[in-house]
C-alpha cells in the first residue's frame, strides 16, 4: 500500500489512478444496463449520472491543467460552487443515452491518462496558489480522477449493498 507522500511522484499517482479505476470498473461490471439508470444511487443520481458526472470532471482537468502548461490561468467558474458546477451538468447530460456516457466515461479517462502520463515529474510539485487546483498539481489530478473514482465507487456500493438497485 503507498503512502500519500508516494502519491507526488508521477508513478506513484499513476499507480493510485489505475488501481481506483480498476475498482471502480469492476463495481460497474456487475451492473446490468437497465440498472444504470435507475435514480437514486447518489442523491438523485443514476449510475449514468454519476458516470456523466465523472466524466465532466475530466475534461475540465484536462483544459485546466493544458492552461497551465501552457502559462495561462485556468478560466474557473466564480464563485466556486461545485453543487452548482455539478446540477449544471446532470442537467445538461440528463437527455444522453447511457452509450453515449459509456463512451464519454471511457474516452475521457483514456485522455486523462494520457495527459497525467506526458506530464514531467516536476509539474506535479508545482503549487498553484491562485487559481484551479489551489494546490500542488498533483492534487488537482487526484482530486479529478483516483480520489473522485474511489468516492463514488464507494457510493456505487453502498447503493448495492443497501439492495436499492432491486426496487
């Protein structure tokens, strides 16, 4: 098991970000796609939902941290409502057929992998005090994909656990 001070290295948060959504794609494996959709897994949210959800996350990661690799300062919505920031967004995916947020939740996992992967080392300890992610890097990418894939595996569960997906 790492350590959180492992997690600065860019291996270390490789290693964190492929076993959490190793996880969390065998949690959603042993769904049936009509389950899916059922609401009421997180809040008001379906496993589609939740998945959109995810998903949305990632891409704004992805545009943030190209911002500032590019040194820029990330254009984020003020003030800082991440309720608001979410309703925004199961409001605008709501209507989207499950394969296509399937397809999404892959593709945007893929490219976020992809961009954690061409990141040097050094960019990850690098504080950005001022704006998105008002941290080290590494915490802005933690915080959109490992960290984000074990919360809501963890809700996925419970909701299983709790027999809720048979109603």
């Amino acid at each position: 098991m790492e350590t959180e001070s492992e997690k600065f290295t860019r291996t270390g948060l490789l290693t964190s970000i492929r076993e959490e959504r190793r996880l969390l794609e065998s949690t959603l494996a042993s769904l049936s796609e009509p389950q899916m959709l059922i609401a009421g897994v997180e809040g008001q949210w379906s496993i589609k939902d939740i998945l959109a959800h995810i998903s949305a996350w990632e891409r704004r990661m992805i545009s943030w941290t190209g911002i500032l690799e590019a040194g820029g300062k990330p254009i984020v919505p003020l003030p800082w409502d991440v309720d608001r920031m979410n309703a925004e967004g199961a409001a605008r995916d709501k209507d989207k057929p499950l394969a296509v947020v399937k397809e999404e939740f892959q593709q945007s996992y893929l490219d976020s992998l992809k961009l954690v992967e061409s990141l040097d080392e050094a960019r990850f300890l690098i504080k950005h005090e001022d704006t998105w992610p008002m941290d080290f890097l590494w915490i802005g990418i933690a915080s959109n994909m490992n960290w984000h894939y074990k919360e809501h595996r963890e809700h996925i569960e419970n909701w299983l656990t709790a027999g809720k997906q048979d109603k």
